[in-house]
C-alpha cells in the first residue's frame, strides 16, 4: 500500500462568478438609486437624511 501526504488543494478563482456579482452589485445600486417613493407616502412627515422624523419646525 502506497501511503501519500495530503496536500491541500488550491483555491480556484472563479472569475465568471466574481464578474456576475460584481454586474448584479452594480445594477442593485443603480436601481436603488433610481427608485421613486411611492405617491401615497410624499405626504408623510418630513426625514432627516438618516431616515428620522423631524420633530420641529426649526432650521438646521
């Protein structure tokens, strides 16, 4: 019987896929960029750029 050492095997760099997520990553952030609020909430109380409601009526 022939006894072997084990040898890990190498990481396979799989460009194909690095490509697809980095395209879908894209198009995801283009989109979200794109995308309008729907009419019934432009009425909604007023945010902050974090997504806080404002709570007075004060100037920044």
């Amino acid at each position: 019987m022939v006894h072997l050492t084990s040898q890990p095997h190498g990481t396979n760099l799989r460009v194909d896929l690095l490509i697809a997520i980095a395209v879908t990553a894209v198009v995801s952030f283009a989109a979200g960029q794109n995308w309008t609020q729907p009419t019934s909430f432009a009425s909604a109380e007023i945010e902050d750029w974090h997504g806080n409601v404002k709570r007075s009526n004060w100037p920044n």
